[in-house]
C-alpha cells in the first residue's frame, strides 16, 4: 500500500470515539482482572507522554496502574501538549536525565499518539538512557495528513505536519536503536492505524487492540500489553506472547501489503 493511499479514518469511525468513556469504565471495572493477570515490575522509572492537546491528567489512570504493578511511573510535567514548541525538546530530555540519575537505571517511555513519536525520537537521541518505548496510535509512518487531527496539530503548534523530519532526532519513520512496541487500533477514529505500526526486526513488534484512538491509554487490552511489555528484564526483551488466555484477545498482526 503506498503512502498516498492511505486515507484519515472515516467519519463514523470518528464518531465512534465517544467509546473512550465507556472504555474507561470498563477499565475501572476490569482492574481486579488486570491487577491478577498482568506482571510486577522490577522498580524501574517509566515516563508516560501525553497525546496532543492534553496533558499528564490524561494520564494519571494508566500510571496509577502501573504504579500499582511496581513500576515508578511518572508524567511528563511540562502541561498541554501543543506540540514541538521551543523548550520541549529540552524539557523532555531533562526529564528523561532526572528519572535516569535519581534511580540509576534506564527508563522507559510509554507515548500516546503524539507523545508516542516523542518517546520514539528520544530513544533515538538519547538511546543509553532509554530502556524501551512504547507508543499508542502514534502516526510516525506515511503521510502526515493522514490523520483527523493535524488541522488541530497546525493550529496548536504553528507548524506543518511536513516540518516533523524538523523536530527531536531527524526522520520520524525510523525507529529508534531500543526495543520497541506499537499498540494500535484498526478502529482508530483519529490516526489511520496503517501509520501507526513499526517494520518488524528483532527489536520492533506491533500489538493490535480494539479501541478507539482516544481510549488507547486506559483500554484494558491496551493497559495490560503495556504492562507485560515494560515488566521484561532489562536486556531480555522478548516479542509480545500472544500463547494462551492471550490469544482469545490478541491476534496476529496482518498488515497491508
């Protein structure tokens, strides 16, 4: 399928994005389920990034989960996202270096759609400080445009969608040299899931769930394939294990050709 192919998600599929509050009540209610199946961590520092427009408040229910499986999970601190603004750069690399320097170990960077091409050009810029990333409907792949958001993206930065190979790290659609995971819906109402997906290697995996765009950061599926993904140990990464209850959930990525 060649970039210009690739369309913005549909208009019902937009509307469909209402589903992020049920999503959320189902995951209140599935937490009992979670807590039981999904592994501890070792303690390690984990940097979530929100999505475009909002801030740590979107959040604060997948940290606190994670907090609760024995990860240091922390938010961003520097407000709305609104994009590559001056200081950005900068703050997230201080950030990264604070996590880092207080616990002595690498950390993870967890990013939804925007924050999630954050997370990949940090892992790029500052690999021996980055223990992985993983991303949620992140459109780093194909046309920029390809999106229901990037009038929104233009408004609130001031920038092009066509600058990005500007920003943090160069080229977008590289992935960076630390193992990582993207987690993206084909009911994305927001990024065209096409774009959103990483080319496999021995470092790179995809996990897809059934969600919308807006509900990634707390979908039940979503929450416990980050956990699993961020509870390996430190230079032990393993593709994601779709074996067992897993497999009534987690299907194998089909991509188009």
């Amino acid at each position: 399928m060649t970039e210009t192919s690739v369309k913005p998600p549909s208009r019902m599929l937009l509307l469909l994005e209402g589903r992020a509050i049920p999503e959320l009540f189902g995951f209140a209610a599935s937490l009992p389920t979670l807590t039981a199946l999904a592994p501890r961590g070792d303690g390690q520092p984990v940097l979530v990034l929100p999505g475009l427009t909002t801030s740590d408040r979107s959040t604060v229910a997948l940290r606190r989960f994670l907090r609760s499986k024995g990860f240091r999970a922390y938010g961003w601190e520097l407000g709305l996202n609104f994009g590559p603004l001056p200081g950005i750069e900068d703050g997230l690399i201080s950030r990264v270096e604070e996590l880092h320097d207080k616990y002595e170990q690498k950390v993870s960077l967890v990013g939804w759609s925007l924050g999630g091409i954050y997370a990949r050009q940090l892992g790029k810029m500052i690999p021996e400080k980055i223990r992985q990333v993983v991303s949620l409907g992140s459109p780093f792949g194909g046309d920029p445009r390809a999106t229901n958001a990037w009038r929104v993206y233009q408004m609130a930065s001031g920038q092009s969608v066509e600058d990005g190979h500007k920003h943090m790290g160069g080229a977008i659609h590289e992935p960076p040299p630390v193992p990582t995971t993207a987690i993206y819906s084909k009911t994305d109402g927001i990024c065209a899931w096409q774009n959103c997906i990483e080319r496999e290697s021995e470092t790179t995996e995809n996990i897809e769930v059934t969600a919308s765009h807006c509900g990634l950061g707390h979908h039940p599926a979503a929450v416990y394939a980050i956990a699993d993904r961020l509870a390996q140990p430190e230079g032990e990464w393993r593709k994601f294990d779709r074996s067992g209850f897993r497999s009534m959930v987690y299907s194998e990525p089909h991509y188009p050709a």
